[in-house]
C-alpha cells in the first residue's frame, strides 16, 4: 500500500472550501471508488484554519498512475486553481510491522 499525506494551505479559508468542493461535487467519491484507491479523507489542522491534510492510500503504483491519467485529474487541478490552492506531498509504502505488532491496541 502506498499512503500520501498531500498538506493543501490557501489564503482565508480557500482550502476548506476546496475540500468541501470536492466533496459537494461528488469529486472525492468518484476518486473512492476508483480501482486500487483504499482511502481518501480529508482533515482539518485544529491550529491552522488555511490548511488541509487529505490522506490518499492506493493499493500500488499502477492504481496511482491510473488515478493520475483519468479525466478526473483534471477538475481535481481545476479547483486546486479556483481556490488558488498550495501543496506538499509526503509519500509512504507499508511493510510489514514485525515486532511492532504487539505494541498495537486493537
């Protein structure tokens, strides 16, 4: 699995409402159900009311390049302009946790 952390900061408010957008438009449930997208949800920083954190988890690379060459990318980037939206990306591929397991509360 491959998770992104894609952090969307805007001017007075601008990345809410993107993320609100995207919900309202349907965008982020067509992404949902796109094949090899295991999450996508977006959350709000409680200490900075111009950002936005969206964690975007896809089963593989071949799932994300796929998302990346759909027609949905380009009303993704479409409101991304609209909102005059800025990004940064942190990218992480799960492994196995080993050990790490028995420190988990489930």
């Amino acid at each position: 699995m491959i998770t992104l952390h894609l952090f969307y900061t805007g001017a007075s408010g601008n990345a809410r409402r993107f993320a609100e957008e995207m919900e309202a438009s349907g965008v982020a449930d067509r992404i949902r159900q796109e094949p090899g997208n295991l999450r996508y949800e977006y959350f709000f920083p409680m200490n900075d009311p111009d950002a936005v954190l969206l964690i975007d988890a896809w089963q593989d690379q071949a799932a994300i390049d796929a998302h990346h060459a759909s027609p949905m990318m380009a009303e993704i980037t479409r409101l991304r302009e609209k909102h005059d939206l800025h990004m940064t990306v942190e990218r992480f591929v799960s492994e196995d946790l080993g050990t790490d397991e028995r420190y988990l509360r489930k």
